[in-house]
C-alpha cells in the first residue's frame, strides 16, 4: 500500500492562513492528486511553529513570528473535516525534548514526524538565521547536523524522521566538507532509528536513495504509525 504522511496542506509563504488552507475543499485536492498517483492512505503534517501553542516549546524569534494558529483547531478540523490521517512535524529542538513532549502527549496524534530544520538557534534551510552565515566549516556544519538528526532519532519521540538530507539539499551553494560523503550516513549515532523517511525536496531524492544502502535502518517512506495501526 502506497502512502503519503508527510504533506502539508499549506506553503510556508506569508499570506497563507489558515482558514484558507484548512478546508474540506483543499483536503480533497491532495486527496484526489493522491488517488491519480495510486496513493490510499495520506496524512498531513503541519509544522509545528505555526501553531501558538508551539511557543511553550521553543521561543525562538523565527517561531515567534510564525506561530499564528490554534493547534487543537487544526487537530479538529483534519478529525471532522477530512479522512487525512493526522500528524505534525515537530521539530527536534536540542533541550527542550520535555516541553515538546507535553506539547505531543495532549494530542491523539495518528503520527509524529520528526525532523531537523535548526542546529541550536541557526536555521539549516534558509538565508534568515542560516546556519552558513558564520563562516564555520562545511565539515563542523555537516557534523553538527548529523549528531542532531541521531539525536532526535534517539529521543524515541518520533514515529518518522523527515529530510535527513536538509543539511545537503539547502547548503547547495555553501562549501562541501571533503571525501566521501557517504560517512555521515554511516554516523554510529543513526543505529537507534530504524525509519526514515525520503522526504527531502528539491530534486534531491535521488542522491538520498545512493545514501540508503549506508543506513544501518531499515528504510522506508512511511513508518509505524501511533494508536495501534499496523505497520506498512
Ligand atoms: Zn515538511
Ligand atoms: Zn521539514
């Protein structure tokens, strides 16, 4: 069975409020674009920041100015409104795993899916806060980041983790670190997890699947699910 969890049913841009997003209509587009590609089951995954609620987790000023919408609302529209199954992406934050986990445990998630968008305050995957405005090495960067996605994976907290490529994908234009690139997906910190997920965009799927054969995971798209589903 083919599936799609990790969706988000909005842009990232400005001028994308919820409201407009968050509708019955736009839920049967995705579900209608997924049933052409022979795909049955489909989640969506907000991110995390947009939700006010997110503030109790992390207060970093880039959250700050996006953490608009209700969280509970969201949960409530996709229960009674769609027959998308639900989740989140919720971002790994190093220290604030308890906060975070308060904030998953209120909610009767479907799935969690995890991912890595900042190396302490500096953003992997965009020019605002970016993690490449320092002048630190393509080789601490590349580390750092890695350590960070095997510690998120080691939390347990997460049912998928997403784009563990980000690092690559958005530092196209930053230096490389030498050699093969292929020991940062060996890091010994990986072994815990045993799901990933091939989410990474920007063309960059295929690079990642050269990757898989690394990972000492098994790899697939979709992961388990919460509550009792069966695996896929
Ligand atoms: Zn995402
Ligand atoms: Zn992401």
């Amino acid at each position: 069975m083919l599936t799609d969890y990790h969706v988000h049913l909005r842009p990232d841009d400005d001028g994308t409020p919820a409201a407009q997003y968050f509708t019955a209509g736009n839920a049967e587009r995705y579900r209608a674009v997924a049933e052409e590609r022979g795909i049955s089951e489909l989640g969506v995954a907000e991110h995390i920041h947009r939700f006010t609620q997110s503030l109790d987790v992390w207060q970093h000023p880039w959250w700050q100015k996006w953490a608009r919408d209700d969280v509970d609302e969201y949960c409530a529209f996709v229960r009674e409104d769609t027959d998308l199954r639900l989740g989140i992406e919720a971002d790994f934050v190093a220290g604030r795993e308890d906060r975070l986990a308060n904030f998953l445990d209120a909610r009767e998630w479907d799935y969690v899916v995890g991912s890595v968008h900042f190396i302490a305050d500096e953003a992997v995957d965009m020019d605002e806060w970016s993690v490449w405005g320092r002048g630190e090495s393509a080789e601490k960067v590349w580390r750092r980041y890695f350590e960070t996605v095997g510690e998120a994976a080691r939390t347990g907290m997460f049912d998928i983790m997403a784009h563990p490529d980000l690092v690559k994908v958005w530092g196209g234009d930053a230096p490389k670190p030498g050699g093969d690139l292929r020991r940062y997906a060996c890091a010994r910190h990986w072994l815990s997890c045993g799901h990933w997920c091939a989410a990474a965009g920007r063309g960059s799927r295929r690079s990642l699947h050269s990757w898989i054969d690394h990972l000492p995971g098994r790899i697939v798209k979709i992961s388990r699910k919460r509550r009792g589903h069966e695996h896929c």
